[in-house]
C-alpha cells in the first residue's frame, strides 16, 4: 500500500507520522510547496494551480490515495483536483466542526485556521451544517503558519490569542490548519482546564481505512 501526503509545508509531516504509526506496512509518500508559503492569503485559483503542481509526483507514484494534508487547499481545491483526477482517491481535510459541536457544553467554539480557509465555501458549509447554534470565533492566525515553517511563533501573542478565546467562553478548540499541530501541546497548556483543542490526525487514519475497504 502507498499514501501520500501533500502540504504546503511541513504541517504534512505531523500527518504522515500519524499513518505511518497507523499503517506501519504502508509506503507514505511526501510532498509539499514550501516555494509557495503561505498559501492562507493566495487567491484559489493560485492555490489550485500550485496544489495540483505540487502533488505530481504523488499521481505519478500512483498512491492509493492521497491525502491532502492541508486545510487550505482541501477548502479551495479539493474538488477541482478529483475533477482533473478522476481516478485518485483523495482525503481532505477540514475544520472539525461537528466534532466541536459534539463536545461544547458552552455553546462557544474557537477555530484557529488560515484567512482562505475561513473564506472558503466549503468552510461555510461546515458552519451552516454543524454550528447553527454554537458562536464560532475566528482568531487572526494568518501568519502562524509561516511562522511556525520558520520557527519563529510570537509565544506572548499566541498566549493572548487563546487568553481571548478563553475569556470569550470558548471551550474547544479547533485547529484548522496542519501547521499548528506542532504547536498542539503549547495550545492546550495554555487552555489547560478551559478549552478542548482538537485536530483530524486520527480521523484521517480511519477514512483511509474506510477509502480501503471500499476499494476493488
């Protein structure tokens, strides 16, 4: 079996070490557009031209799917890239809202994710299906994905951004971008005893084995 895993940095790589303690047998494929940084504040059609660039080499591997580990051009390109591709099995990723949804007891939850993601269609989606009734706060973390590519996250401004989220009575957290996995641990130290914080990594392991079972 080969997997592989397409970001526009090194956000992929907290997901492909997640498959790779899932599906130890497995061959996990890596690919990324570090040239093209951030992608949070490019406009879709740039986002889609360089994500379906970018993860040449995977359709040229021929993986059995490929997951895009990147919330940014899942929320933009995804379904441009199952057009142009019809024959690959893609994974996307995307804010977990209706897990957040799931675990509130206040109503109020935090979704840290790049300015595309937030604009995106698909996110909007998310909100109308899963947050009809929840107050969705949506912090400026436009350049904590850069930041983080370059190991130079404000520590002081991250602790105010979920001070904020905290006070505003915000009791789980999403993290909407694969970047901010690495600071994961930060995050939830930081909202110890207030707020959840969740990401997809173990979701997408269980649709891969799902996209598996279901494949000839």
């Amino acid at each position: 079996m080969r997997l592989g895993v397409f970001d526009s940095g090194i956000g992929g790589e907290a997901i492909a070490r997640a498959l790779r303690d899932a599906f130890p047998g497995a061959e996990i494929l890596s690919a990324n557009d570090r040239a093209g940084l951030p992608y949070g504040d490019k406009p879709p059609p740039e986002i889609i031209r360089r994500a379906n660039a970018a993860i040449r080499p995977l359709l040229d591997a021929r993986c059995d799917i490929i997951v895009l580990a990147c919330n940014t051009a899942t929320a933009v390109a995804i379904d441009t890239l199952r057009a142009l591709h019809p024959a690959q099995k893609f994974i996307g990723i995307e804010p977990m809202l209706k897990p957040a949804a799931a675990l509130t007891r206040s109503g109020v939850v935090a979704v840290c994710a790049t300015r595309a993601t937030l604009s995106s269609a698909r996110y909007r989606r998310l909100l109308e299906t899963h947050a009809g009734n929840l107050r969705v706060l949506e912090p400026d973390c436009s350049d904590w994905a850069s930041l983080i590519e370059n190991n130079r996250l404000n520590r002081a401004r991250l602790r105010d951004t979920i001070e904020t989220v905290c006070r505003e009575g915000a009791d789980v957290i999403v993290l909407g971008c694969t970047h901010y996995h690495w600071i994961k641990k930060n995050i939830s130290a930081l909202a110890a005893g207030r707020a959840r914080v969740i990401e997809p990594s173990g979701a997408i392991a269980r649709r891969v084995r799902e996209l598996l079972a279901t494949s000839p």
